[in-house]
C-alpha cells in the first residue's frame, strides 16, 4: 500500500472517501480546521451529528453532496492532543477505512494539526499510519489486503512541500525499522533460530543499510570461546543451534575525536524454555519474544543510520536459545565470565543476564561513551510498572534523564528504578563472586541490573532498559497491534541518537 503525500486537491475531490479530524469543545459540540469549509454546513445537516462531540478516539460518518463518504475521528479537547494524540488519531483515521471497500482514501493533514506545526503533524501522521498498516500474515494462507491501493495525506499548504520529501523520508525509516523489529519479535522461534537471525541481520545490513557505513561481523562458537564468553555458551550449551554474537557499527560520514560513541546491547534469545530451571507450559508460550531486547536495539540502530546519526554506534546482539538436553547447564553451576568474574548459576531460567554480561563486557571493549542494553529481562518488571512501561536502571543519572528526555520527546512510557547497595550485596554468592538470582521474589529488576552493572567497566556510562512489559502486545495504542511485537522504544533509542 502507497502512503503519500499530495498538495493538489485531485485527490481531495475524487476520493471516495475522506478523512478529516475534530475537537471537543468544553462548553459542547466540536471545533474544526476543515479545509472544504462546506463540509462542515453539510455535517450540520446530518441530525445525529449533534450526538457527535468528537470525543478521542471516537468516528462519525455521513455522505457529503458530492456523495463522497466523509469520516470524521474525533480527537478530544484540541489543547490537550499533543504529538501523541495525533499519532492515534492518524491510527484511528487508518482503521476507520480498513477492512472497507473503498477505491481511495484521503486524509486532510490540516484538520489534525493539534500542535499548529504542519512539518511535524506530517510526520506524525505519517508514521502513525505506517505503523499502524503492519500485519505479520507471512505464515497465513490469507494475506491482509485492502480495497485502496495507496492513501493520499492531503496538505493545503504549498509552503511546506519542499520539505515534504524529507519529512516522508524520515517518518518512513522509523515506521519501517518499528515494523522490522516487529517482524523480528512475531517469526516462530524454529524459524528463528540463532543462526538464522544473524543471517536475517546480515542480509538486511547488505540491503536496506548499504552505503550506509555500517560494518557487520557475526562471531559463532569458536570465536565466543576464544573471547572466553563462558556466561554466554552456559546458556548455549543445551541447544542444537550455534550461538551469534553480531557486531555491527556505524561509522558517520563526519567524525571527530569529539563524535559521541553509543552502543546498543541487546538479549536475543530466541526462544527460553528456562533450561532445567523449566517454565511452566503455560508460561513458555510467547517466549520466542524473549529476543525483544536485540530487535529493538537493532531497530533503533537501522533507524538512526537511516536517517544519517552524527553519532557513532555500536551495535551488539546476543543470540542463542536456552533449551535442554544432557549437555544444558545445571542449577549450581559455576561459570566464570569474559570479564574474570565467576558466577554461581542458582537458577537457568536467569539466563538473560548472563547473556548480556558477557556481550555488556565486549562492548566495554569498544571503548564507547555510552552503553544502553534492552531485554526482556524480568516479569518483577511487570508486577512493578505493569505492561505499558519501560524500566531504566543505570549507573549515571545524567545519563539516565537524557535517555528518559527522549522517551518523553517520543512519547513512549519509560521509568527509572533504584539500584542500592544493598541489592548489590545481595547479588553476591558465597561460594563465588555472584550469583545469578536475589535471595528473596523481591525487586528482581533492580537486582537483575545490580547484577549486570558488575560488567560495566571504564567508567563507561550505561542504561538497562527492562522492555518485558511493552515489548508485545500494546493493545491500548492504536498504532501497534493489539498482539505480537510492539516496536516500542525503537522511536525513543532513534531520538536519542539523533538529536
């Protein structure tokens, strides 16, 4: 489907059907930026329309006298709108027309400027309805399909078409990075194994990123043993896939020795059965979205190169499963780290961490400013913030708010919790130099981070990202599917590394 932007009224006038926002008014019925002032006699006219307060998230239709179907989605009280309000307005306005059999469609940008910047409500919408459009139908014998071929976003204003193409290059490589990761998080795990997802990365670098300055080395089983990745191959031991790590980096086309160096780490397991720590059944299915950490760093990464980061990135992804057979680590196992550091296994269903402590390690070695790994880490971090937030935890507050600053600009739910001494006591083993779990049920997100943050070294300043309760399943966000991989934090990770 072609999504475009179109400052003649052609498509205005022939459409089938159009697609206009409006507000609520507190004192009663709505307030409205129509371009075709006519329209709003015509809605009058309707006698329902005086039920209409345009409510958010609400829709009303009527036919206009040129017979065209005209759908208004209401977006609430105009001053509280925001960026947010017009990314599930957009989202609305998409899904009011699919699944309808319309010829064409379009959508009248002007009606929902809520922030009274064009430029930016383009982008908006643009991306909303990108987003929104992602179905993973790869597997159906029946593929998602609509009656339009392309929606048209009409702006009035000729005065921001010259950046029209740079606002819809933008908005395209973020929705198209969220919707990458979002096919990364949905493919079946026996697909999806370790092997294949570091193809699937390597292919998508050769193609999509070519030209780019991004570089790409995958490291297997005989070079994580020689880099004494032994935290990483315990989880990799009862699998029959070799593990991946994938080393990428992003060179801009300008650099300094003052050009920042962020790097991005994140958990890829494919699929976690919790080793001989096994899950329940119930509680295994949905795990091949145990690798949601490395699809949304590798998402915010492909975004930022896409749009030309000034930045240099680094970008590290860990990849196995974490299965069972005679060779798959034990309970009370002891393992010692790339970094020298011994780790008593008390339970294998941790097994993220010991992943990222090994990749957090290498990472250290690139010699960035910046670590910020994401994983899907703990279920503590649902009973804590529920399934709408994102837990930040990190050594350097400075950093940690700068993180937070770009999760607010993006709109997406980030929260920072504690790390204290005394979960970093708690972490530490008597029979080795840590263990792999806390002592009690409690605070296991923060503990899981006193736990990681031992591999961060060279004073490097680092973010955790704990993404288990928003990697899936968003269903209160028009723009993400109300199951399967959200793609959320891709946008707040892309801000900040290109602001």
């Amino acid at each position: 489907m072609k999504l475009h932007f179109d400052f003649e009224t052609k498509h205005l006038d022939n459409a089938e059907v159009k697609v206009l926002a409006a507000y609520s008014k507190k004192d009663g019925g709505i307030s409205q930026s129509w371009t075709q002032k006519e329209l709003l006699k015509q809605f009058a006219m309707v006698k329902s329309s005086k039920n209409f307060t345009a409510a958010a998230g609400t829709t009303f239709s009527f036919t206009s006298s040129t017979l065209q179907t005209v759908i208004v989605v209401g977006m609430g009280e105009k001053s509280k709108a925001k960026a947010e309000g017009i990314r599930k307005a957009a989202a609305n306005a998409f899904k009011a027309v699919a699944g309808k059999k319309f010829d064409s469609v379009v959508i009248d940008v002007a009606s929902f400027n809520a922030i009274n910047k064009l430029p930016d409500t383009m982008g908006l919408m643009y991306e909303a309805i990108a987003m929104t459009t992602y179905a993973f139908d790869k597997h159906l014998s029946k593929k998602t399909e609509h009656s339009f071929k392309d929606i048209c976003l009409y702006v009035a204003d000729k005065k921001v078409k010259r950046n029209a193409d740079k606002v819809q290059e933008k908005a395209a490589n973020i929705a198209s990075s969220v919707n990458y990761a979002r096919d990364l998080v949905n493919e079946a795990p026996n697909i999806l194994h370790s092997e294949e997802y570091s193809d699937r990365i390597d292919k998508d670098v050769k193609t999509t990123l070519k030209g780019k300055g991004v570089t790409f080395k995958a490291l297997g089983m005989k070079e994580l043993k020689k880099e004494n990745m032994n935290l990483f191959l315990s989880v990799n031991a009862g699998s029959a896939y070799d593990p991946r790590l994938v080393h990428l980096t992003y060179t801009p086309k300008k650099v300094t020795k003052n050009t920042k160096h962020y790097c991005l780490v994140g958990k890829g397991l494919t699929f976690d059965t919790g080793g001989y720590s096994l899950k329940p059944g119930a509680s295994m299915m949905g795990m091949k979205f145990d690798m949601g950490g490395s699809s949304t760093v590798y998402g915010a990464f492909r975004a930022a190169v896409l749009n030309g980061s000034p930045y240099k990135i680094t970008c590290i992804l860990g990849m196995t499963d974490n299965a069972v057979n005679e060779s798959a680590t034990v309970p009370d196992s002891i393992i010692k780290g790339r970094n020298g550091t011994t780790v008593e296994i008390l339970n294998t269903d941790a097994e993220g961490r010991l992943v990222l402590a090994d990749c957090l390690d290498y990472a250290c070695d690139q010699k960035p400013d910046y670590i910020i790994d994401a994983a899907t880490l703990t279920g503590a971090c649902l009973v804590a913030l529920g399934t709408q937030v994102c837990a930040i935890l990190g050594n350097n507050d400075k950093f940690t708010k700068e993180v937070l600053g770009s999760a607010k600009a993006s709109d997406e739910y980030m929260w920072q919790l504690p790390i204290i001494p005394e979960w970093r006591e708690d972490m530490k083993s008597q029979i080795a130099d840590l263990k792999n779990i806390g002592s009690t049920r409690f605070a296991g997100t923060a503990t899981a981070a006193a736990f990681l943050e031992n591999f961060i070294k060279n004073d490097i300043k680092w973010a955790h990202l704990d993404i288990a309760g928003v990697c899936d399943s968003q269903s209160h966000l028009p723009y993400c599917p109300a199951k399967g991989g959200s793609g959320l934090i891709v946008r707040s990770l892309h801000h900040l590394l290109t602001k």
